[in-house]
C-alpha cells in the first residue's frame, strides 16, 4: 500500500464509523454520528441554490444525482474551500479525492473540479482499461483497485 493511499483509506475509515486512527481501534464516531452527519439536515432548503444536493453536518450531500448533473452516487459527500480546495467522498465505490489548489474560486467549483469529477468517474467506469499513473494512483488502496466490476 503506497501512503497516501493508507492515509486517505484510514482517514475515510476514521470518519465513516471503521477504525481509530490507527486503523485498528475502536471508531471514533457512532454510527449513528456518522449516519447523521452524511443526512440532508437542512431539509431541503439547499436545493435551491444546489439541486440534487442536501446539506449534512460539515458538508454537502448528494441527494439526487440526475437532478444535481453529477455522477456521483446518492448519499456522496462533497465540499469545497474559497481558497483552492475541493474534496469529495464516494461511499459507494469508496472513493475519496481530495484537490487541493492555489487557483481560489476555480479550485473551489471551477472547470477543474468538475474535469477532475469526470475523469475519475470515466476511469472507473472502464475498469478493464489501462490506467494513466495518475487516476491509478487516485482509485488505489490497500484492498487494491477500486473501479466497479
């Protein structure tokens, strides 16, 4: 397993309710905590400046995918930093991507972060497709490749 790849499977396991932070103990978070923090709280009102999205505790929700125009899946997590940063979490196919930038405003929600998006997506959508070091890198972890079957 390479580190970055141990850190983000660590960290995503630490946040979903997995492991400790060392990735052997106890979850630092109920799952409960965590089943409420990747909920729409915000009961809807979001949508309206975001649609197919809801807010959770930190950060926003995919709710409905085909209305938000992204492919992520239902109950992905995303956010993203006036300063250059965007991240999200795909629990579905256990992604997590984190982008982070100098570029301000374009880092946050520009071109970028939705070219990002869809060239991780198209990777995983052709798993048997030869890989560019740099997606390979992005869909690795210690259990291996993350591309859907």
């Amino acid at each position: 397993m390479d580190v970055l790849g141990g850190v983000i499977e660590a960290e995503t396991g630490v946040l979903l309710g997995e492991a400790g932070a060392d990735g052997r103990g106890a979850p630092l978070l109920s799952t409960e905590t965590v089943g409420m923090m990747m909920t729409d709280q915000a009961a809807g009102h979001r949508q309206r400046h975001e649609p197919g999205s809801g807010f959770g505790f930190g950060w926003s929700v995919i709710n409905n995918p085909a209305e938000a125009g992204v492919p992520f899946p239902s109950g992905t997590l995303k956010w993203g930093g006036v300063y250059g940063h965007s991240w999200f979490i795909d629990p579905v196919n256990g992604l997590t991507v984190v982008a982070l930038t100098n570029t301000t405003l374009e880092g946050m929600w520009g071109k970028f972060t939705v070219d990002l998006r869809e060239a991780i997506y198209a990777a995983c959508e052709r798993p048997n497709q030869k890989k560019s070091p740099a997606i390979a890198g992005l869909l690795h972890s210690g259990s291996g490749d993350l591309s859907p079957s």
